[in-house]
C-alpha cells in the first residue's frame, strides 16, 4: 500500500480546526506483526479531551525528517515497553527481531513511512509537533472519512510526542 494512504497532513476540526497536523495510520488488522504491536501500545495512552488520547515518550516517539519533498516519520518505542507489550500476545513479534533505532539502541523502531507533501512540522516553545496517530481496523482509511469516523467513536486519535531526526553524517 503506498504510504501516501497512511500518511498525510490535514486538519482534524474537533480538535483545532485551523492547525495543520500529521497523520499516521494503524491499523490494527495489519499484516505487519510490528504494525499490530504498535497498535497495541496505544492502549497504554492517556484521554485528554473525548475521543483524544496522549502517549509518554518511552510508550511510542514519532520523529520525522524531511528530505526534498518528502516527509518520512518513524514511529519508535523502547524497547522494555515493546517486550512487555510482546508478552501479552500470541501475535507479537519477537522484540529482539525489531531493527534497532539508529539513535537509541534501547529502542526498536516500529513503522516508517513517508509521501510527498511540502508541509514542515512546526517547533512551539521548543516543542516539536506530535504526530497524530489514527487507528483503524482493516482495509483503508480515507482522509476524508476521519472527521465523521471520529465524531461518531468509531476511531481514536492518538498524540505522540515527536521530533526531527538528525541529518544523516557526511561521509
């Protein structure tokens, strides 16, 4: 599936309706173990406003970077809180298979994807804009669909606290 369907930047009115956030998808149902196991670490969020959950840094991080014009987000957990979650489920993948995080070997990554847009997350007050992740149950989820989708409860938003990764060293 192109990630271009479960990542994108857009607004979501119930929360603020002139600020322009990144999306992630999750679906549930994934093929990818990882996919699953990310998904199941959002039970460990936090509701703040209806329907609007937050997660700790070593829960999940997103961190972005953008190269030309792509933007590409890394979702990534620690790794103790990936093995406990690991533990609890007969479909998890094995913690010690996950790709290490290339800045902090205690933890694993968890999903990447990138599109095209030329949206550059915003820094407030030394604090990078969270990504948003949304959670689905199979097939596709449209953009378009979310606004209903959270106004009806048949979705959560999830915020994860983000950053920019480093540039890649010279070499």
């Amino acid at each position: 599936m192109d990630d271009s369907a479960r990542l994108w930047t857009g607004t979501l009115p119930t929360l603020d309706p002139d600020a322009v956030e990144v999306f992630l998808a999750v679906d549930l149902l994934s093929a990818d173990p990882a996919e699953r196991l990310a998904g199941a670490l959002l039970a460990r969020g936090h509701e703040g406003e209806e329907g609007v959950f937050y997660l700790l840094p070593d829960d999940l991080t997103a961190r972005y970077r953008r190269t030309g014009d792509r933007l590409a987000v890394t979702l990534v957990s620690h790794r103790a809180v990936v093995a406990a979650c690991a533990a609890d489920r007969d479909d998890a993948p094995d913690p010690a298979s996950l790709p290490a995080d290339p800045l902090d070997p205690d933890r694993v990554v968890l999903l990447r994807r990138e599109a095209v847009t030329g949206f550059v997350p915003a820094v407030r007050d030394g604090e990078h804009q969270p990504v948003l992740l949304v959670e689905h149950a199979g097939g596709t989820l449209a953009p378009a669909d979310l606004p209903g989708l959270f106004a009806r409860g048949e979705t959560g938003v999830f915020v994860v606290p983000a950053a920019p990764a480093p540039a890649p060293a010279a070499g």
